[in-house]
C-alpha cells in the first residue's frame, strides 16, 4: 500500500506544454528509421519512424508541429524525437478500412498497431501473423493505477472491438474488473477480482486460455481499443491521455489531460512537494515504471500514470 492515490474526479487540462516526444524504446521488437528529418512540419498522425524491414508499421506525431530535436545515444540509436507543438491540433485524414487487409493497413499507419502486443515475447506484431485469439484489458491493477476507460467510452469500445475482431479467427476476450458493469455484444467479458497481478493481460491470458506452444496472441489496453473506434468513426487519431500524478511526494495527487509523451518538466510543475530533498520521478508505476529526469525527460508509453517516491538512498544503515 503507497499513500498519494489521485483524486479520479479532479482533472486538469494541460495547456503549458508545447514539447513531446517519441521514444522508440517503448515499442520493442522493431528496428526504427526515421521517416522525417529536422525542421519538418508535421500534424497528429503523421508518420514520425517506421519499421525498417517492411516500412510499413509507423509511429505517428502526437501533436501537430515541427520537429524540433532528434536525439541519438550511442552508436547513433534514436533515443527522441522531439516536435515543438504549434497548438493548431491540425489532423491527418484515416479512410475506414472495407477489409482485414485495410484494417490492418489503418492500424499501422495510424500508430495504434504498435500499441499493441504479441505474445508470446511481449513484441509489437508482426502483421502477417495469425492471432489465435486478441485479449483486451479494461483495468490496470498496480499501485496507485487509475482506471483505463470510462464507462461513457463504451459505444468507441465496441466500434474498437469490431474492428479487431477481423484480425482473429478466434474469439476477443474482455477482461473486466469484478461490478464494473462493462459489457460487450462482441467481444467474451471475463471479470477478474483480487490483488495485483489480476489486472495484467499475462494473468488473464494463463487463467482464461493458455497460450500453447506454436500459438500466437495479440493484447492490448482498452484504451487503445477505444481509440481504434474514435479513428473509424471520426477518421482521427485521438492522442489526448489522462495522466494519474501520483505517490507520496506528489503535492496535489490528481488527473491531468495532456497528450502522448510530454514533457515531464511541464507536467509536474509545482506537482512535486516542497519537502522532497530527493524524489524518485517514475513514468508509470513503482513496480514496472520507468525512471525518469524531470528536466530532460518525457511521458513513456502507456501514459497514464506518474509516481513520485522517496529515492531512498539517504537512509541511515
């Protein structure tokens, strides 16, 4: 149990922020060359890095703008793309899919495609595989996680499932957390109630349908489902997130909506307590989390949640 858990009602539109970025470290098992080059203009949605073997898996621009800085560590591995917002939210067009084919074509130009995973290897998927089945996870929970969706997002999520479930011969499998009240016409609803793990889609893999040698599944969050349906329906790629500030240094634990990876910096101005000496800035949860610079670093993929901890290197032994 860590104090700090955010007032779920309380949420704050960001407008400060006007500095994002892309880390392709987030999205492992593809080797990613850039699709642009310094000073670009570019609009939510376009493509920013592709995949190297196939060109045909992107991960697309958060915000409409300019790219601002490329930044490589070593052995000149892309570590950022940074794009400067210019806050016109100026969108790339998506046509709906008529087939599997476009479907999946849509989802990797889009950038949702590399939101999801395969298993086994935990991996971005590789198109051409056959999913046996594609679970989908509606809750998160690790300490001080808030929820994935809202129940008013069911109609997108839905629309989100349809969509899916034209990559699988197989069934969609739901997993809900136990009287949420979430249901799917589509999709085979499972709840789950107990302590964390219960809310990790490798749980609800191993407790619903194995995966065998041989097989293959596709995961993803709910929230990414749901913005697949906000694509289909409005042909716009929703990059907005709410983010949970959370732990026991976070000044003022809340909810703050903002877009994929912002600056941290901004994001936890005067979000941080006065008292903390040495604070510990984790881009996630405390157990697979992140560790983060406040002044150098950005929001990591999934988004949705910050904690600020005790370094705790300081005690007396």
């Amino acid at each position: 149990n860590i104090i700090g858990n955010a007032d779920s009602t309380n949420v704050s539109i960001d407008k400060n922020t006007d500095i994002f970025a892309i880390s392709p470290s987030d999205f492992p098992g593809i080797t990613w060359k850039l699709s642009i080059k310094l000073g670009d203009k570019v609009m939510i949605g376009s493509p920013i890095l592709h995949d190297k073997e196939s060109e045909k898996i992107f991960l697309t621009s958060p915000v409409s703008g300019e790219i601002d800085q490329i930044i490589r560590g070593e052995r000149r591995k892309i570590e950022y793309v940074i794009i400067k917002s210019d806050k016109k939210e100026e969108h790339i067009s998506f046509s709906k899919p008529q087939s599997k084919d476009e479907a999946i074509d849509l989802l990797c130009k889009s950038g949702l495609w590399s939101m999801m995973r395969q298993r086994p290897y935990d991996i971005i998927p590789n198109p051409k595989a056959n999913a046996r089945d594609i679970f989908i996870t509606s809750f998160d929970s690790a300490p001080l996680a808030q929820p994935i969706m809202d129940i008013s997002d069911i109609d997108y999520l839905e629309e989100g499932i349809k969509l899916l479930s034209q990559l699988t011969t197989g069934k969609i499998y739901l997993g809900v957390k136990f009287g949420s009240g979430i249901s799917s016409s589509i999709a085979e609803v499972t709840e789950y109630h107990g302590p964390h793990p219960c809310g990790n889609v490798g749980i609800q893999i191993a407790n619903t349908k194995p995966v065998n040698k041989g097989e293959t599944v596709f995961t993803l969050d709910a929230a990414t489902a749901i913005r697949i349906g906000k694509l289909l329906i409005t042909g716009k790629l929703d990059t907005t997130t709410k983010v949970a500030i959370t732990g026991p240094l976070a000044r003022n634990p809340h909810i703050i909506q903002t877009k994929f990876g912002a600056a941290i910096q901004t994001i936890l101005n005067d979000e941080i307590k006065l008292s903390a000496h040495n604070p510990r800035i984790i881009s996630g949860n405390v157990l697979t989390g992140i560790k983060v610079d406040v002044d150098n670093d950005f929001l990591h993929f999934p988004y949705r949640q910050i904690t600020i901890i005790e370094e705790g290197n300081d005690a007396d032994e």
